[in-house]
C-alpha cells in the first residue's frame, strides 16, 4: 500500500545546490555532492514508496523513491543529488543548479511540495525556519539536524584539533595530533553524550 501524504506532510527542508569538499558533508563513498534534505512533519513513519523528486514540472516522475525509503516522525531523510544511482539507493538521477531552479515532491500527479530556490553559493543552504514549517532563508548548512538550533560552524579547527561533522546526528569525527586525555561532547541543549 502507498501512503496518503497531504500537501507539506513531508517536506522539502533544506539543500545545498553546490556541496564541496570544504563544507565535510560527504555521502556514502566520500564524496560531495549536492543534497536535498526531506523533513516529516507528522507523527507516523512515512513509506515514500509510489512518491517522486524531480526538478522538471513537466516530468513529475523523473526519480521514484526506493521501496523501503521511509522516515520517522519529526525525522529527515537525505538524497544525494548526484546522477549517480550506482553509489546507493538515495542518489537521485538529477543535479541542483547552484544559479537556482525548481524541485517537487509529488505522488506523479500532485505535489506534496514544491520549492523554487535562488542562486546559491559553494556550501550555502536553502533552509526552513522555522525547521519543517518555515519560510527559506541562505544559511550554513544544517545537514540531518534542526534548522533552527544549530551552530554555524561546518567543521572547528583549533590548534590541530578536527571535529566533524558540527552538527552531527549518527555519528562524529575528533582528530588530534596530540593524546586527548579527556574527552566531553554535549549535544546543543547541554546534555553530556560521551
């Protein structure tokens, strides 16, 4: 069966028209490409099987959705616009145009979201604030992670210390040439994780 979406259940919540190497958001073989970050707005899992991306109004079903994509309520789901299928089932078969153009979310004949973005810089988001319900704003990217709480760093560097990615959500690098005798990290409402 295909779940029902009404406009905005799932949206689209963030890109990144032009993701280099510098901004440390990288997909599953290492590489930076461009991004479209997808928010549920409700409180059930989604299945977005019988659901399209695409970015030509006349060609609605241009990438489908695998069938097990599905995401959490409150949860984000990323694809990797890349035109590359071969690195993983969430790479769609379209690029973003870092001068701007359209994306649709849609069943193949209606929208569930639709979004036109300006001219983008190298690393520069196109997010929603408020997360999930907002209007557009350029910003740092927030990769997986809440639009509205989050630091403008990417990646800190000080004194030969390397933490990426900021924000993380799953998983978080530390690089130091030196011994670290101690290590806290808090999430961003002070909570000790480790």
């Amino acid at each position: 069966t295909i779940d029902v979406l009404e406009w905005q259940d799932v949206v689209i919540n963030e890109l990144v028209a032009s993701n280099k190497i510098t901004s440390d958001i990288v997909d599953e073989k290492g590489e930076s490409e461009d991004w479209i970050e997808l928010y549920n707005n409700t409180d059930k899992e989604i299945n977005l099987n019988g659901y399209f991306l695409t970015d030509k109004k006349s060609d609605l079903t241009k990438w489908a959705f695998p069938s097990d994509a599905k995401i959490k309520p409150n949860e984000y789901l990323i694809i990797w616009a890349d035109e590359n299928k071969n690195d993983g089932p969430l790479h769609c078969n379209f690029k973003l145009s870092k001068s701007g153009e359209q994306v649709y979310l849609s069943n193949g004949s209606m929208y569930v979201d639709s979004l036109t973005f300006p001219s983008l810089d190298d690393n520069e988001s196109y997010s929603r604030i408020p997360n999930g319900t907002g209007d557009f704003v350029k910003k740092n990217a927030t990769f997986g992670f809440d639009n509205t709480k989050t630091s403008s760093t990417i990646t800190a560097e000080i004194d030969n210390f390397i933490l990426y990615p900021n924000p993380a959500n799953h998983f978080i690098t530390v690089k130091h040439i030196n011994f670290i005798k101690e290590l806290s990290i808090f999430d961003i409402t002070g909570r000790k994780l480790f």
